[in-house]
C-alpha cells in the first residue's frame, strides 16, 4: 500500500467531507463541506490529505489556536484567533477501510512537522467519542476544560480537551 501525504488543496474538499461521512455517521452529525473549506483556507499550511493512487483516502485539518480553547464547529467561516500559541487539530479521519493501516500515523507526523516548523511548543485537540486512549498513546494529556453544553453536545456530547508538548 503505498500512501502518499500532501497539502490538502480546494479540489480535495469534497473527497474529504466524502471521507468524513463515511467515519462520522454514528457519532455526531459531520461538518458542511463549506465549513472544512473554511478551516483549510484560514491555514492551508496545516492541513493534509492522504492518497492512495491519487484518491483521498484520508485527512487531517489543523490550525493555530489558542490553548484551551475549542473552536466551533460548522461555521461558514473560520477565523484564526490572535496571538495563536498552540496548533489546533481540528479533524483527522482515515477511511474505514484503511483504519489500523497506518494513514493517520503519515498525516499526524505532517501535521507534528508543520508545527515545529512555524514554531509552535504545543498541540492541542478535543478527542470526541473514545478517541480519547488513540491519543493518550500517542503522547497526549487530557487537560481539564469547562466546555458550555452546547459545544459540548455540537461535539457528540463525550468530549475531552487533550494537549502535547512539543
């Protein structure tokens, strides 16, 4: 299997909500296309596709943030905060049949490169449903954070704030 990893570009939006529906169905409602466009477009640098024979097959968005802090989801818009001081990420889905096959470990090293390229200590992420013990081993701390109940529930409702140094 030979995967390839790139810079996620407009063309690939529709594949990539595509990839999203096919793993998000069950746990919460998924994202617009319109509104992961926007997040791509506020920090292209961040985000990355997975290809298997030029298809996308996977993703990941991400985007300079602020610690502990959870950005909304759907919005037809995204607007990076200010003083930035962590990398956010946002969203990673693999397509379900390439799970356990190493895609998100690709992608999470491209998005773990391109923070410490723009000079960022920190990596920051709202694990939903039981992803919580995917990125406890993969180095990440969960980090007490008092989310309203609607951010809670536009999440899917089991939600916990995770952090890594770097």
């Amino acid at each position: 299997m030979k995967i390839e990893i790139r810079s996620m570009q407009a063309k690939d939006m529709a594949a990539v909500w595509q990839v999203q529906c096919a793993c998000y169905s069950d746990l919460l409602e998924p994202e617009s296309e319109l509104s992961l466009a926007a997040k791509r477009a506020a920090s292209p640098e961040t985000c990355f596709v997975a290809l298997q024979q030029g298809q996308v097959c996977g993703y990941l968005i991400g985007m300079p943030w602020r610690f502990a802090e959870v950005p909304a989801l759907n919005g037809a818009e995204c607007q990076l905060p200010a003083q930035a001081d962590c990398l956010y990420l946002h969203d990673m889905a693999i397509a379900p049949d390439l799970a356990g096959q190493g895609v998100g470990k690709l992608l999470f090293a491209a998005f773990r490169q391109s923070a410490v390229s723009l000079g960022f200590a920190c990596l920051s992420l709202t694990a939903v449903g039981n992803a919580m013990s995917y990125w406890q081993q993969r180095g990440f701390t969960p980090h007490v954070l008092h989310l309203s109940d609607d951010k809670i529930a536009a999440y899917g409702g089991q939600v916990t704030y995770m952090y890594q140094e770097i």
